[in-house]
C-alpha cells in the first residue's frame, strides 16, 4: 500500500485536478546575466493565472553559451493559456514590450518542431518602419529589426503545443515560518525538474482558488476550506494544529512532467513542521488529469 506519511508529515488521500492547456517556448538571450535577468523578470510579470492574467509564464530552466541559438547566456520560458490563438497573442505583446525593449537580448522558438504556429516576429518586424530585415538559417526565418543598439534578432514565428496545467499540492504547516520553508524547498526541488513552470510569485501560492463565487460575476474565489481564519465557519480540509496552508502550481509541457514534479516538490516539502500535504480538486470536474498524492510517492 502507498505511505500516508513522508517523515514527520502526514500525505492525505486525495488527488490534484489539472487541466489542458496550450504552451509555447522561449529561448531569450542577452549579452550577460545582468540584461537577461531584466529580460525574464519583465516578460514573467503579471502571469501567474489564466483566471486573470493572459498566460502563466515563469522560466524554466537557464541555458549556457553552448545551449543557446547565438552562443549568449539564456533561458527557456515557458508559457501557458487556454487557447492557441490567446497564447501567441499574448506572447506576441509581450516579447513587443518586455523583450524588444530590453538592451542585447534576442529571442527564439523554443518549439521548432510543433505544427501549430503562431507569428512573433512577424507582428514585431513591423515597428522596423519599413528598415527591418529577413533572413532565413537552417530553413527557419528570422527579422532583424533596427535598434538602438543595434539589432533586435526575434524568430518569425513560434510553435505551439498541447500542455498541461494546474497540477497542485497544498502545504498545511504549524507556523507561517514552517509552512514558508517547506515551500521554498519544494519550489527548489521543481526548479531542477525539465519541462516545468511554478508561475505564482516565488513559486507559491497563497490565495488558493475554487471554482465560482458568491458573488456572480466573478468565475473563481478564496478556497475557503484551507483558510486557518475561517475553521468554525465552514467545512474546512485543514488538519489539527494547522495555522497555515501555501499551495504549489505546477504548468508542465505534458502529463510526466507534472506527475515528476510533484514528486520531488513533494518529497523535498516534507519534513518538521510540515503536518500535511494535501490537494486541490473539483471532484473530477475541472479537468481530466488526476494526479493522486499517494500514488505519486510509490516506489518505481
């Protein structure tokens, strides 16, 4: 039988409810560590949820100078939204503010494979004013667009691909300092895991969501059962002795990838004062991949 326990805390019977989503790969690049910082902090901004944002974006891993299309530092970011056509959207807007405008840095497709395509450079190669450049390499083509710089190097198009989002765990600790660290090991621990994104701030969330509201307009609100203010008042999944509860989102580019970092956000959470780790589901409503705690932690 799989463990209910991993060390000092308590895995409860329950499953994480994740959702499809369409992805797209960035590969950004910069002339040292300093311009791609700035880079990936502007793109990243506001897009931690497609309840409210138009893509989760977060890096998912760095690159050196032999990993990368122009031999410069640079990172992979990963994107996520509900369509095809609202990710490149997005994407397009946002490589046009946050990366155009960013001294040195150039940007590629990370997914040069993917059938679905959708146009980044092709949109930006417009504010050349007509002083823009093509150049196709290796049969993929790219805009030179004059800056002040010198040039911006963007790929004409982008691939995109069938993902996966919202794969979750949510952290019940004995104190807010507890609970923190638990969840800064295990956004350490997602950070080394390929294909992967924890898109909320530091990787944490802690206004966990449920489907609907009181109020009509609104399509998601507080997760009230894992607030520790409101045990008396509703129905809550907290456990005894539980003052604070932080969630972990996972976006991945498929269902592997997420299962894998659960895992190991997992195993690296547990520990003392950390009284349980449990999950956000709908009952099976929300989305059609069910990542079961206990299930996740069995031996290979």
């Amino acid at each position: 039988m799989p463990t209910g326990h991993t060390g000092d805390t308590q895995i409860i019977d329950t499953f994480a409810e994740a959702f499809r989503l369409r992805y797209a790969r960035l590969v950004v690049t910069a002339h040292d560590e300093h311009w791609l910082e700035a880079a990936l902090r502007a793109a990243c901004g506001y897009g931690t949820s497609v309840i409210g944002c138009d893509a989760e974006i977060g890096v998912e891993r760095r690159l050196d100078e032999g990993e990368t299309p122009d031999g410069r530092v640079g990172a992979a970011i990963l994107a996520f939204a509900f369509t095809a056509e609202g990710l490149g959207k997005a994407l397009a807007n946002r490589t046009a503010q946050c990366l155009l405008t960013c001294p040195t840095v150039g940007v590629f497709d990370g997914l040069p494979a993917a059938d679905d395509r959708s146009p980044l450079g092709g949109h930006i190669r417009f504010f050349g004013d007509g002083f823009e450049k093509s150049k196709v390499v290796d049969g993929r083509r790219y805009w030179r667009v004059p800056v002040m710089d010198g040039e911006f190097l963007v790929e004409e198009t982008i691939g995109i691909d069938k993902g996966v989002g919202g794969g979750n765990f949510i952290l019940q600790g004995t104190t807010p300092d507890a609970t923190l660290t638990a969840a800064r090991r295990a956004v350490d621990a997602i950070a080394t895991m390929p294909g992967t994104i924890t898109p909320f701030p530091g990787g944490v969330v802690r206004s966990g969501s449920k489907v609907g509201s009181r109020y009509e307009r609104l399509k998601a609100s507080i997760n009230d059962a894992f607030c520790p203010s409101l045990v008396g008042r509703v129905e809550t999944a907290l456990v005894a002795g539980a003052t604070c509860a932080l969630e972990i989102v996972i976006d991945g580019c498929d269902e592997q990838s997420v299962g894998a970092a659960m895992t190991a956000g997992i195993r690296a959470a547990a520990g003392p004062g950390l009284l349980a780790i449990s999950a956000g589901n709908y009952g099976g409503r929300l989305g059609k991949f069910h990542f079961h705690l206990r299930q996740l932690l069995e031996p290979a």
